[in-house]
C-alpha cells in the first residue's frame, strides 16, 4: 500500500509539471500578441506597398500579384491608416466575370491560420472548410455564408472576387475579430486567410443545392 502511495504521489508530481509546462507554454505562444500582431501586418503592408510602383486594382491582378482593399465601411477619399485594409495575393485567378454584392450570398472554401509562432512556424489553423491540403472545390465541399454575417475584412475583399479565384488575405484584427477572443482565435489576431469563391448568390436568390 506504501509503495501504490509513492507511486500515486509521484503520477500526481508528474501531472503537475506536465501541466505546469503547457500552460508555460500556452501563456508564451501567444505573448505580447498584440505587438507581434502590429508588426506582422506593418510587414505585411509593406510588402504590398513596394510590390508595384502602381496599386494594382483586383481585376487587374494576375496570378502572384499582390495588393490592398480598404474596408467596405470606409470613405475611400480619406487617409487610413495600414490596420484598415486587407492585404490580398492572387494564388490563381478564376474564370468568373461577376463579383459578389454586399447582400449576395456565397460559397467558398478557406482555411484561417493565426500569424506563425514558435509551436506553429506556418502559422496554427484557427478554422477551415478545407478537408484536404489541396484548395480544390471537386474534392472540397465550400461552406455557403451570407455575406453581412461575415468580417468587415472578409466581407470586403470578397466583394472584389470572381468565382474560381483563389486569393491568400492578411486581415489586421481592427476589421477581424478585434480585441476579443473568439472561439480558438486569441484577441489581437491577425488573420491569414486562404479563400477560393466557388459560387455567387444574388439577394432574393438561392445557391445550388447540395
């Protein structure tokens, strides 16, 4: 009975400092997040800023082509700051003519990673419709969203897509999930999306069936 006693206290022992590591470790991930945060998208935007001597518009952009979208809710004659604006890559360029409206419904698929950290050198996968690594709506079934439902920084760089574009987006957390937890994504979070629009929905319309 001694020994089962000293090896009970012992598990115990052991349990504590296991504990004890993944708390260290959880609390350090995600240190000064907000600073990092910052730095990521100023990065980021900067990036985007010397990429072209001209901003590139979204139907301009081919594939590898980088650029801005303002949020939908802001005057675009005024000046803002870089935390405003999502910050796009083409990955593939779709065969779509039509971009969806504010009131449109969609359906895409996208994979959601926070900024790279020492656990996550790519960056953890907050969320996801993508089953597979491959971005490919035939072996993928996209996820129908209503677009007012959606992120003002989602919301607007959508609204810039055609059907069959994949783009990769870098959505600051001032027009994400701002400065509260949601769900596994830490306050302060800078979001790093990878979205293919497979379908457009007009307001007063359905999306195909599935």
């Amino acid at each position: 009975m001694k020994r089962f006693l000293t090896i009970l206290t012992s598990v115990i022992a052991l349990a504590f400092v296991f504990t004890s590591c993944e708390e260290t470790e959880e609390f350090n991930e995600f240190s000064n997040w907000k600073e990092r945060n910052d730095k990521f998208i100023d990065s980021i935007a900067n990036v985007v800023a010397n990429y072209s001597a001209e901003p590139i518009a979204p139907y301009d952009a081919e594939e590898g082509d980088m650029f801005r979208i303002l949020s939908f809710k802001l005057d675009p004659n005024k000046e803002w700051g870089k935390n405003r604006y999502v910050y796009c890559k083409v990955i593939k360029r779709g065969e779509g003519t039509e971009i969806p409206y504010f009131t449109d419904s969609i359906r895409m698929n996208y994979r959601a990673r926070l900024i790279p950290s020492e656990n996550y050198p790519m960056g953890y996968i907050a969320d996801q419709s993508f089953k597979t690594p491959e971005m490919n709506p035939e072996i993928n079934s996209p996820v129908a969203f209503w677009i007012p439902n959606l992120i003002d920084g989602m919301a607007s760089a959508l609204q810039q897509m055609r059907v069959g574009d994949i783009w990769r987006m870098y959505i600051p957390y001032t027009i994400g999930y701002g400065t509260q937890k949601a769900s596994t994504i830490p306050a302060y979070s800078t979001l790093v999306y990878d979205v293919n629009l497979t379908e457009i929905a007009r307001a007063g319309t359905s999306l195909s069936p599935r």
